[in-house]
C-alpha cells in the first residue's frame, strides 16, 4: 500500500464533512464526484453539483444571515458593518470557512480559482489559529511516483534505485507560507510538520533543519537562527527525534550522515525536511518534484484550529482528490 493509499484509506474510515468552495470550476465538480463515489468524505460543494454531494448556493443560502452575523461578530471590533459582513459572507471562500469554524463542516478546500493569498486569509480570519499555536505554516507531502510514471518507483511503489528515501513518503516545510522565518518561528515549523507527519503518513518523525552546513562545517551568522531553533525545538519537544544544521544529503542518507555528523540523534533517513525560509523550500521542493519524480500535494496548512486546506490554480482533478484526503484526515475525529 502506497503512502496516498493510506491516507485515502485513512479518510475513509475518518469520513469526514468537507466543503470544495469553487464548484464553478469543472475541475472541482469532477472531484467532488470522484471523491464521494470512492467514499473518501461526504461533500458539499459551493455553487455547483455533483452526482453524491450536496449543494449550497453561497450568495442565497438559506443560512446566510446567521453566518453573515458570526462573522460581524467577528470583526466588528475592525470596524465591518453588518451589511459588509452579510455581503463579505456571500464570498465561497470565506463562507466555507465560516461553516468549518462553526462546526457545520469539518474542514475546506480551495484554491482552484481563489488566489493562495484570498484563501489563506480566509482561513486565518474565519477559523484562526489552533490553541496555543503562534506560526500557522504549510508543507508539501512528498510521495513516490506511481510506478511507470517520469522518475517513478518500482512496480512495489518504492523510491527509484539510488534513493536513500524509503517508501512511506516526507514532509518538506515551510515551502509555501511563511517568508523569512525567525528562530521561534522555525522551531514551531519543525514541531508542527513532525505533527503533520505523525498524522497523515502514520511515521515516527525524525526532522532535519536544513543548511548548507552540516553539524558545523560552515560558520555565517545565518546559521544562529537554525541553531537557535534547535534548541528550542529540544526544549519544547525532548521526544522528538531532530538534527540540524544539516544538508540535504545528510539527512537523507545515513551513510553520509556517519560521516559528516557521526554524533546526530537521527536513527535512519529524515523524513521531515524543514527549510530555513520559504525560498528554498519552494524551490527544493520543485526540483524534488520536476527532476526526482516525486509526487506533491500541498501546500496544506498547519496550525489553524480546524483545517483549511489551497490548490494551486493549475491543478488538477488528482490533487483535488489527494488535497481532500488530507483535510479529511486532519480533521479531528
């Protein structure tokens, strides 16, 4: 069973309530049907049908007038009038959050036609942060190809000969979100991607702080940060299985890493890779994806208090599936 078969089975015993917020879209409307016939959520879909999923019109839901007070309940200490929040409230986006926040949904999905920038702050606004989080952040699941397919595994869906990667999948964060982040903010990026890892691929998390250093071999000021982090990572988590500054290689392959650092806590190949910032955490992930043949899904978020999940506006009807089943699984059972 592949690391995405297990999610989707995840999300088919979790069978959770998520809401695709961009019927409109052909794309969203195709999934919506593949997901339901496949069992892995119940749908609802915003402004649009699908054989199996209900539907709600989100400029005349029946229910608008209650969401559109929450959400002035919300904000009126921003200043939003009554009627900009009932014609706020008519947006898809932010309507579909509303419903997750207000328990009538479990979690949301969008990004199809929405900028990452609308989405995100609808998540942000509407349902918020989970307690006691201070950074919400994002990461991109890193799977193997499907066999047969450019740089894909084995016909057992391993990981290409030559990989020191296994077959279970891994998390790369923050590749999507968080720009510049400071030492406090790359230790909650560290634990929550741990947590995304414990969760949606079912593996005991062992996260590496990446460099262009490892265990000290390079001395620039840039490095404090990492090494910061890392001890407050230490502090806050002394279970958790982390090394860092770290390259790449390092972290992934253990015969190098005997080397270069023969003193790392890491008992086999990481599997959460966090970025020291959000440029070479998108550009790392790209280069995985375009020239290793990994399959990603993501960005998906972290840290709010129910989830919310972007598509890239290229996406297709497969990541919408994949993106679904992961907010199912996020979502609290």
């Amino acid at each position: 069973m592949t690391p995405l078969d297990r999610i989707h089975q995840a999300a088919r015993d979790r069978q959770a309530h998520i809401i695709l917020s961009e019927g409109r879209d052909p794309r969203v409307r195709e999934a919506a049907a593949r997901i339901v016939a496949a069992g892995l959520a119940r749908i609802t879909l915003m402004d649009g049908e699908a054989p199996g999923a209900a539907s709600i019109d989100s400029a005349a839901a029946p229910d608008l007038r209650p969401l559109a007070e929450a959400w002035h309940d919300l904000r009126k200490g921003r200043g939003l009038t009554p009627e900009a929040a009932l014609e706020e409230m008519r947006d898809p986006i932010r309507q579909a959050a509303m419903r997750v926040r207000l328990g009538l949904a479990d979690g949301t999905v969008g990004g199809a036609v929405a900028t990452t920038a609308d989405t995100v702050r609808a998540a942000l606004q509407v349902i918020g942060r989970a307690p006691g989080v201070r950074t919400v952040s994002s990461f991109f699941l890193m799977l193997p190809a499907p066999a047969g397919s450019p740089g894909g595994g084995s016909p057992d869906g391993r990981a290409p000969d030559g990989d020191a990667s296994d077959d279970g999948g891994m998390i790369f964060s923050d590749c999507g979100l968080v720009i510049a982040p400071d030492a406090a903010e790359l230790a909650d990026i560290a634990i929550a991607a741990a947590g995304s890892c414990q969760r949606l691929l079912g593996r005991t998390p062992r996260v590496a702080l990446l460099s262009f250093s490892t265990a000290g071999s390079a001395e620039h000021s840039s490095l404090a940060r990492i090494r910061e982090a890392l001890s407050i990572v230490r502090d806050r988590a002394p279970g958790l299985e982390i090394d860092g500054e770290m390259q790449f290689d390092a972290a992934l392959d253990p015969a190098i890493r005997a080397r270069k650092a023969p003193q790392s806590p890491l008992t086999g190949p990481a599997n959460v890779f966090v970025f020291p910032d959000l440029a070479s955490g998108n550009i790392g992930y790209k280069i995985a994806q375009r020239l290793g043949g990994l399959t990603a899904i993501g960005p998906i978020l972290q840290g709010l208090a129910k989830p919310a999940n972007d598509l890239s506006r290229g996406c297709s009807v497969d990541d919408i599936i994949a993106a679904t089943a992961v907010t199912a699984v996020q979502a609290k059972g």
